[in-house]
C-alpha cells in the first residue's frame, strides 16, 4: 500500500524565521523514502524562505490560497502564476476558514481551482459540513455539492486532491470517527468516479479536523483516505513526522 500523505496547513502561523527553523529541523530528521509524502503549507510571506531551506530535502510546499487571475489590479492576492515561479506543488482551495471568515463561494473556488492547474501547482480542493448540517443530516448533499460546484471548471487530465475536513473537527480535538470519516470518503470516491471514471482512483483524498499522533493510525483502516491535512499538530517537527510514521508503520 502506498504510504499516507501528511499535508501541514501552518494557517497564520510562522513567520519567515520560524519557518526557516522548522524546514531546517525537518531536513534533519526526515528519512530516505518519507519525502516524498511529506507537504507543508506555509503563510505566503514565509514561502521564498520554506522553497529555499526545504532544497535537497524531497519535501514539496505549497500556498493556502491563491487569486485566478494571473496579474492586475487585485491589491492583496496572490497569482497562481507567482506560486509556480516560486516553486509550489500545491495550493488549497477553499479551506472552511476561508469560506466562512472571507465569505469564499464555490463558484470562485472553481475559478481558483482551474487557473492553479493551468499554470502545474496542483490544487487541494477542501470540502466539509458543519456541525449543525450534520445534525440535520445534511453532510451527503452539503460536501457533495461543494464538490461538484468546485470543480465545475476542473481539468481532469491534470492533478488534483481533495481534503475532506468536517468543519466540526477543525481546530477542536474533536476528530470524526473512524466510519464518519471512511463514510464521507467513500461517497467523495464514488461521485468521482461517477464524474471521471476510473482515473478518479487516482485523486488523493485527505482527512483534516483535530489530527493528532494518538489518533491518525485509526484512519489507516479506510481503504479512501490516502493521507492527512493537518493543523494545529504541523506546527513542531516531531508531532508532524509522528503523524506521518504512527500511520506508515515500518
Ligand atoms: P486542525 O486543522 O488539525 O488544527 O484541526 C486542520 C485544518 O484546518 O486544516
């Protein structure tokens, strides 16, 4: 089986300093094999220094959001064009914070979405109920909706992932259970595979929401998680590669 993926979202955390210190930390104590699976997302100020210090390592970086539009007048954003001359692999779209603090809709997420794949930085196209639209019941019609409006645009022919992150679970040590995320997975699996037939087995799909060492090892029964997006637990080296190795054992 192919090792988990482990997606470091630092959100607006570490500044150039602190990440350089971390990347250098991380170069030390990854090994041979685990790079490759190993991502960080870094704030966009700490992105040169993150592209310089992770050199040599094997471990790829990427943004928390970027514009669509290439250049221009849009004071404050950031051009898919920019990231991918600084050297991103990934770029998230459509994080709940963003949706919900910045009033995100997914028909901007699907015009993110496609002008990243343009330019080769893979988008990770995040999608997730509250707790409330679970409680009615609502999680099926909610995350498949975000799904297929954000990818409306999709080029299918080029990468993508998907992070599925119950906005519940985010940032609040409640993690989903094993069958509430496996469940979710595996509906997100099936309406790709509706849309893009068997290249959607493919498509790596992510859980994020509160994991932690203690809890990510859980999720290696669920033949539809392919990896994680992380949080909180990203931010120190030895948690984020305890994530990463608690779920890959040897
Ligand atoms: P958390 O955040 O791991 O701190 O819950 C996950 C995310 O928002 O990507």
């Amino acid at each position: 089986m192919k090792p988990l993926y482990c997606v470091g979202n630092w959100k607006m955390n570490k500044g150039p300093a602190e990440a350089k210190a971390f990347c250098t930390e991380l170069k030390k104590q990854v090994r041979p094999g685990e790079a490759p699976y190993l991502v960080v997302l870094p704030p966009a100020v700490s992105a040169p220094t993150v592209s310089e210090s992770l050199i040599g390592s094997g471990v790829r970086w990427g943004a928390q959001n970027s514009y669509f539009e290439t250049k221009g007048a849009f004071t404050g954003e950031t051009s898919p064009a920019f990231l991918q001359e600084m050297g991103a692999a990934f770029c998230l779209v459509g994080h709940s914070e963003r949706r919900q603090i910045f009033g995100e809709k997914d028909e901007l997420l699907a015009r993110k979405l496609s002008a990243l794949q343009a330019v080769g930085v893979t988008p990770i196209l995040c999608v997730g109920e509250t707790l409330e639209e679970r409680q009615k019941n609502r999680t099926q019609e909610i995350v498949l909706g975000q799904l297929q409006r954000g990818l409306a645009l999709v080029n299918k022919d080029q990468s993508f992932w998907i992070a599925y992150e119950p906005v519940w679970a985010i940032g609040t040590g409640q993690v989903a259970t094993v069958e509430q995320a496996s469940e979710v997975h595996t509906m997100i699996r099936q309406s790709l595979r509706d849309s893009l037939g068997e290249g959607a087995r493919a498509v790596p799909l992510l859980y994020g929401g509160s994991v932690k060492p203690d809890n990510a090892s859980g999720f290696t029964k669920c033949p539809d998680v392919n990896g994680f997006l992380v949080g909180g637990a990203s931010l120190k080296v030895e948690e984020f590669l305890q994530i990463f190795r608690l779920s890959n054992p040897s």
